[in-house]
C-alpha cells in the first residue's frame, strides 16, 4: 500500500525551471521612477515588432537610467515609454 501512495505522490509533482518562474514574477516598480519617465523629453525609436512585458530590448535599442534607482532605466519605442531591468534589459512595465 505504501509503494502506490508514493507512487500516486511522484507522479503527480511538477518539475518547473527557476528561470521560468523569475520570467513570470512581478516587479514593482517605484512611483518615482515613472513619474520621472513619464516626464522626460526622450524621442521614441522605432522597432520592428510589438514591445512587451518580459521581452528584452535589443541591444541596438538605446536604454537611459532613472537617477536614484540603479535596478531600473527606460527607453520610448514606438511612441511607447518603457521601464526595462537595468541589468538584463527585460521590459518591466509599459506606461500608456
């Protein structure tokens, strides 16, 4: 008896990739940081393609950092303001 309830209990679990849980994770994102995106004067560069949340910006794409807040910068493409991860260059929010 003890062999099958192990048995139902392995065959049941799910094996996910730390990576694909990160992908899916929430940042917040400091009201200060958009309030000062929103603000600055930046022209919009145009790219191919739809931009999206968990996306990364090519490298063609120029990103510019929000003072005060190392862990994020931002780019306008497509007439829309984005807030990527500093480091890794994902969009983290898009600001309509």
């Amino acid at each position: 008896m003890k062999k099958v309830v192990y048995a139902a209990l392995l065959s049941s679990v799910i094996i996910i990739p730390a990576s694909a849980i990160a992908q899916t994770a929430v940042v917040a994102v400091p009201s200060e940081v958009e309030t000062y995106v929103v603000k600055e004067k930046t022209p919009s560069v145009m790219m191919q393609g739809d931009v999206m949340v968990g996306s990364e910006l090519p490298r063609a794409v120029v990103i510019h950092k929000v003072p005060k807040f190392d862990a994020f910068s931002y780019a306008v493409v497509n007439n829309r303001r984005v807030i990527v991860d500093a480091k890794t260059r994902r969009v983290i929010k898009i600001i309509e």
